[in-house]
C-alpha cells in the first residue's frame, strides 16, 4: 500500500495546528481529514476510516486518554500518536499505558512527527520491534523509565508532589535512580527555572560536610545558598554527621541564621533527601535525629529495586543501547534470547549496573546483535558493579551466580533437559545435610526446622543418599 492509498485522521482544537499537519502529509502523499473535536474522530474511526490517528490529548469535548481504550478495542490495530503540550512524565507515561503507539510532546518538531507517522503506516511484520524502538526513544526524553506496577505508583506519587513544595524523603537501594526522581520533582515542579543542586553526602568527607552545605562566610556560600530559589538534593542523607543535622534542622524550621549576601534574606530552598539506609534503625543507634527524620519524612517515596519491575527491563536496555550508540560506541540490537536472560538476573546494582553491562557489551563485542550467551558471560564473569560496597550479598545473587555456570558452559548457551530437578537435588543435598548435622540427625527435629513431613524427609534422605549418623553423604 503506497502513501498515496493510507489516510491519516487529524485531531486538535488547535486550528493552526491542524493546518500545519495537514500540509505536511499532504506533501508527503497521504490522504488527509482534520477536525477539531474528539466525537467527529470517533465517527470516523467507528465507520472504518483512517491508517492512522495523530490526536492532541485535552480537546473540547472529551480527553482523549478516555477514548483510545475504546479506540483500541474497536480498531486494534489502528496506531493512534498522542501528542501533548503538557510534555512530563506522566502524561508519557498514561499514552503508552492505554496503548499509544507513541507520544510526541509539543512544540514537535516537524520531521520527527512525519517520521513517527512512517512508522506507525509501515506496519512492518514485527510491529512489537518497531513500537519498542518507539519507546525506547521516546524514554530518552523521559528523566524515568518503565511502565511496569511499581514505577505506575512512583509516577502517581510524583504527580502529587510535583505541584507541591513539601520536603520528600526518596528510600531506594544504591542504582536504583534516586537522583533521577528527585530530578523529576525538581524539573516539573514550581521551581523549575532555579537551580538542582546535589551534595552527595557520603563522598564528602565528614568533616566537611558542615562546610559544603552552608560555606565558610567571605564569598564561600555553600550548597544551601546555591540553591536559594530552587532544590537542594542531599544524597545518602543517612550519612550526614550529626552536627551537620542540627544545622539542616534549623533550615527547615526556618530558624537557621545563615543569609543569601545577595539577598539578605534567609535562602528559600525546597529539599529533597534521599537514602539507601535504613533511617530508622540509625536513630536507635543515636546516629540520625529522630526529629529531623520527621521534617524529611513529610512525603516518602519508595524506588523500587529492578529486581521488583524486570518487565521494565527490556525498555531500559534499549535505551541504555541508544545512549550508548549517541556517545560515541558501536549499535547493537539484543535479542529476545538476551532479553530474557536479563529480566532473570538479581541485579543488586540495580539500574545503574544494568546500564554499566549494556556500556561494556556494546564496547568488547563485535556481533552487532547480542544474545543470551554474551549476556550470560558478562553476568557470569563480572562482579556485580554499582550497588555500594555496603549492599551484602544475596542468598538470590550467589545462587543465581552459580546457576549461570549451567547456561555459559554450553556451546549454544541451553542446558540439557532436566536441569530444574538437577538443580533442586543439589540445593536439597546440602539444605538437608547440615539440618541433620545441627539436630545431631534427629529427623523428627530436622523435619520441623525444614517443614517437611517426616515421612517425605526419609525419603528425600534416602533418594539423595544423605548419611544418617552424621548428616554427611
């Protein structure tokens, strides 16, 4: 089907906007019709017609996040292209959750529109590669990445705050994109046009850290001054001496002496703190101030670990590999194989060593597509990077460490059949082992510690061979 035989229907209460549209595909051959209401677009879809939808989302008489479901159940395969003035998170993020083929935020830029439009007309014999690709540029404008239930409520949570100036506590293990949420508040928020300005609290030394934060007089300012007007981003917050706290205390309560010199005033400043730790159990050491837990504490947010969202892990790779490929290094495409080896992977440095392994695959391999096998080597082979030297090791991540030997051992990166009893006898070999070594081998006992009936536990003692006596095979 030539450009000349696809039809695009236009739908913006914008009438300059529809214009500009029409003209321009037009120009490139498609059949066109326009209108400037959401019930003239719904008649056309309803009686067949158009390739494609491009419709702004806020129009006169309804919102049209309230009627693609029914587009998209009408007209499944119909692409619809959202586009918006109102360019943040959350509206990308509501387009693609009700099935958009992609977002496109205003002012656009012609040629991308006209691309974005060849693409959803091309309806290529992959359609699910092609609205990956999509996403995965369209996640380069976006400061947070996935679609997944966790990062749905994380978006929420943002939403709420964004129109607010309450301080936020942001909770989340190392990698997992603290700065990028506080960025996120920062960027979409009322104090958009001052400064983000960050201390990461755990790479100054302590003894400094007083003097950072609020400088040394006679020109030396300090972080907090620097960002009067704007955000002051503490990280690892759970690191700040104690002094320090006092000092930050009296900021938010207002009662802190410290002066902007060009303003005279005190700096109005918004803070958002952030922490991989566990501040509550730091205050029943004596080393974090429970009321100013409390002050940072007046709205939490909870980043959750990759290993909470792996379906948002293909988007990320994705963009990770667009990224990569703008800096400077080779492209590479991963595979469905590669893929789902990542979304198997306990990821303790979470998205950050994500985005480490995508740099290192595109910069050692040669193979423009990257398979399971590649990936299970890199996993295999390297430590796990990013996630602080702090984070212990995992039962999950030691296990699963092992566990990848099975896959990078093989020629074709498969095991044989059978490998889900395999690795059950050689977990319950030694589980069952050292039970029966602590309870001197009273089965009885072991039994209860296992939860096993103690029928089923002789048995298990008997099919893997496990000595009785002194709890050894």
């Amino acid at each position: 089907m030539n450009a000349a035989s696809k039809k695009i229907l236009i739908a913006d209460d914008d009438s300059s906007i529809r214009l500009v549209l029409s003209q321009a595909f037009t120009r490139l051959g498609y059949q066109v019709r326009a209108t400037g209401n959401v019930t003239t677009l719904m008649k056309w879809v309803s009686d067949g017609e158009g390739d494609l939808v491009v419709t702004d989302v806020v129009m006169p008489d309804e919102n049209v996040f309230n009627v693609l479901p029914r587009i998209k159940k009408e007209r499944p395969k119909l692409p619809v292209i959202v586009m918006s003035a109102q360019n943040n998170l959350i509206t990308a993020v509501n387009a693609a959750e009700i099935g958009a083929f992609d977002y496109v935020p205003k002012p656009f830029d012609l040629d991308d529109m006209t691309a974005t439009a060849r693409r959803a007309l091309s309806r290529p014999a992959d359609a699910e590669a092609t609205r990956a690709q999509a996403r995965a540029a369209r996640d380069e404008r976006l400061p947070l990445i996935g679609r997944s239930q966790p990062m749905q409520e994380v978006y929420r949570t943002i939403a709420r705050l964004v129109g607010a100036d309450l301080t936020v506590l942001i909770l989340g293990e190392s990698g997992s994109g603290k700065e990028l949420v506080a960025r996120a508040l920062h960027d979409m928020g009322r104090r958009r046009d001052g400064r983000f300005v960050v201390i990461n609290l755990a790479a100054v030394p302590r003894e400094r850290v007083e003097t950072e934060l609020f400088g040394r007089g006679e020109g030396d300012v300090g972080k907090l001054i620097e960002a009067d007007g704007g955000t002051l981003f503490l990280d690892e917050i759970g690191d700040m001496p104690l002094d320090a706290q006092t000092r930050l205390l009296r900021v938010i309560d207002g009662t802190e002496p410290a002066l902007n010199p060009k303003t005279g005033r005190r700096p109005n400043v918004r803070i958002l703190a952030a922490t991989n730790r566990d501040l509550r159990s730091l205050i029943q050491q004596g080393l974090f101030r429970e009321d100013l837990y409390f002050r940072l504490n007046v709205a939490p947010i909870r980043l959750p670990p990759l290993r909470e969202r792996s379906e948002d892990i293909p988007d990320l790779a994705r963009s990770f590999l667009l990224r990569a490929h703008r800096e400077g290094l080779p492209a590479k495409t991963l595979d469905q194989g590669a893929l789902d080896r990542l979304k198997l992977h306990a990821w303790p440095g979470n998205v950050r060593e994500l985005e480490n392994l995508i740099r290192r695959v595109c910069a050692l391999y040669a193979e423009e597509l990257i398979t399971a096998r590649i990936v299970e080597r890199e996993l295999h082979e390297q430590p796990s990077p990013a996630a602080g030297d702090d984070q212990p090791a995992t039962l999950a991540g030691l296990v699963e460490r092992h566990l990848g030997g099975y896959f990078a051992d093989q020629p074709d990166g498969v095991p044989p059949a059978g490998l889900y009893d395999r690795v059950l006898e050689e977990v319950e070999r030694p589980l069952i082992r050292l039970t029966l070594a602590a309870t001197r081998g009273n089965q009885v006992r072991a039994a209860e510690i296992l939860g096993l009936n103690r029928n089923t536990l002789r048995k298990k003692i008997q099919d893997l061979g496990v000595d009785l006596v002194r709890g050894r095979r």
